[in-house]
C-alpha cells in the first residue's frame, strides 16, 4: 500500500507551491510612468517585487514535491518489477503526465518569476514619448498555479497505482526448471 506519510507531505509541499503561486499572481509587480519636473524626462517606477520571491518558492515547494515522489518510486526504472496488469497501465501512463504538467508548472513559474524581476531603466530625455515599463502579463503565474494543482492529483495518483502494481508482483520462487542437484 502506498505510504500515506509520504502522500500527505506531498499534499502540503503541493498546497504550499499552489498557494505561492497564487499570491505571486495577486502581488505582481506593476510600473507607472513618474515625470522629473527638474530634469524635464519621464520614467519608469516599479511598486514592489515580491512575487519574484513567491514564484521562486513555488518552483522549489513543487521541485521537493516531486523528488519526494521520484525517490519514493524509484522514477519507475530502478527496484523491483511491476506486475502485469491495469494498476502498471496506468502507472505508466500517469508518470508520463505527471512529469510533462511538471514541466510546465515550473517552466510557468519561474519565467513568470524571471520576467517579473526585469525592471526597464529606460528613460525619456529629448523626446515627448513616454517610456515602455515592460510588466508581467497576468496569467502566467496563475497558469504555473493550475498546473501545480494538476501536477498534484497526477503524481499523488502515479504513485498509488505504481505501488498497487509494485505489491501485486509475484515472482517466480517455484522449481520450474531443471535441477541440478547431485545423484547418488
């Protein structure tokens, strides 16, 4: 049976990246164009930057989530053989899934995270133009969000068919071949 100590830190490690990434989305950085009425230029005045920070944390709370998983199950290559049946059908097939909506939370949240901290030094000088303050779009933090919360259901689901098919395999300890014991 799966190791429900194991399953419940995964649920906390995946609810806390969830929750980071959600307040990384709410706490976004955004600019407003200031004028410097001594110098006669327009620039870019950022507000603070602590979803950089949340988003990075969510990236490692859902990292640990899925080492704790891939330890646990041996990334499906190492330990002993699975049997033959559904429970292994479906392992395969939620490890795949799990590890592709892996890779996209993280990629999600840590170019959201990257994209955030970039702050444009650009000023105004000669010309009426405002400056461009480049600014995270919405979404991305809340998308890397959605697909934490996936990543959750299937790597918790992976790893409970992964050890039905793991505890139903039986090997082959009878005498099936020839013996090769001494005669007297």
């Amino acid at each position: 049976m799966a190791s429900k100590l194991l399953l419940l830190s995964v649920f906390v490690f995946d609810v806390i990246a969830f929750g980071l990434a959600i307040a990384a989305e709410q706490r976004r950085s955004t600019a407003k164009i200031v004028e410097d009425t001594d110098a006669k230029r327009n620039y870019c005045v950022y507000d603070s930057d602590i979803s950089t920070g949340l988003g990075v944390g969510a990236f490692l709370f859902l990292m640990a989530s899925q080492i704790l998983i891939m330890v646990a199950s041996r990334c499906f290559c190492c330990g002993k053989p699975l049997s033959p049946g559904g429970s292994r059908a479906w392992a395969i097939i939620l490890f795949i899934t799990c590890w592709v909506f892996f890779l996209i939370a993280e990629i999600c949240v840590l170019a959201g995270s990257a994209r955030n901290a970039y702050h444009t030094k650009y000023r105004t000088l000669l010309t009426d133009t405002p400056p461009s303050c480049q600014m995270l779009r919405r979404g991305v933090f809340a998308a890397g969000a959605a697909f934490i919360f996936l990543t959750s259901i299937v790597s918790q689901s992976y790893y409970v068919c992964y050890s039905r098919a793991r505890e139903s395999f039986q090997s082959h300890n009878k005498d099936t071949g020839i013996g090769m014991s001494s005669y007297r």
